[in-house]
C-alpha cells in the first residue's frame, strides 16, 4: 500500500512541476463539477488565463489522486491550484488573491 501512495505522490509531484498552472478540481474547466471549482475557473479566466492553459486534474476520475493531494499539499479541500509548482490554495484563497492583485501578478510572469 506505501508503495501505491508513493507512486501517486509522485505523478502528483511531476503533474505539479511540469505544467506552470495546474488546478486539481471536480470536473473539468469546461464542465466543473462543484461550485469552488466553478469559482477557480473563473477566477483564473478573470486573471486572462485561457482554460486550455490549465493542466485540470479531475479528482472524480481518479480516487487516488483525490486522496493523495490533500497529503501532498497538506490542504484538505478541492480545488488546489498550483503555478510554476508552487501550491497557491483553493478557491477562497484564490479569491482574495484575485481582489488584492496579487494573483494576476503571479500569473503574468
């Protein structure tokens, strides 16, 4: 079993540093699947990101994955966002960081 969770904690690992925007979230950014992923989404689209810049990891289809990133990022919720690896928070989070600027300024570097 410690074998299984290290596997996915390293597809999450290399999921995280190989793409610059990652959002695990319920659903996809076409079709979210819960509100705070709804919210993420239009988050980033505010921020001027285009969705198909997104590497969206759809937790539903994968239990592993689900489980593993709460213990990767010590965050207990969905969605989580990552940029250029570095793990941002959820969407309330995301929220704030939107309404003070400081998330357009991470994205545009």
């Amino acid at each position: 079993m410690a074998d299984i969770q290290q596997d996915v904690q390293t597809r999450i690992d290399q999921l995280v540093k190989n793409h610059g925007i990652v959002l695990f979230m319920k659903g996809n950014p076409a079709f979210p699947m819960c509100g705070f992923s709804g919210r993420a989404v239009q988050i980033l689209k505010a921020c001027g990101v285009d969705p198909k810049n997104i590497a969206a990891v759809n937790v539903l289809e994968d239990e592993a994955i689900r489980q593993g990133i709460k213990q990767y990022s010590q965050w207990p919720t969905i969605p989580q966002l990552y940029v250029k690896g570095e793990f941002i928070g959820g969407s309330d989070i995301m929220l704030e960081m939107y309404e003070s600027g400081e998330l357009q300024k991470l994205l545009s570097h």
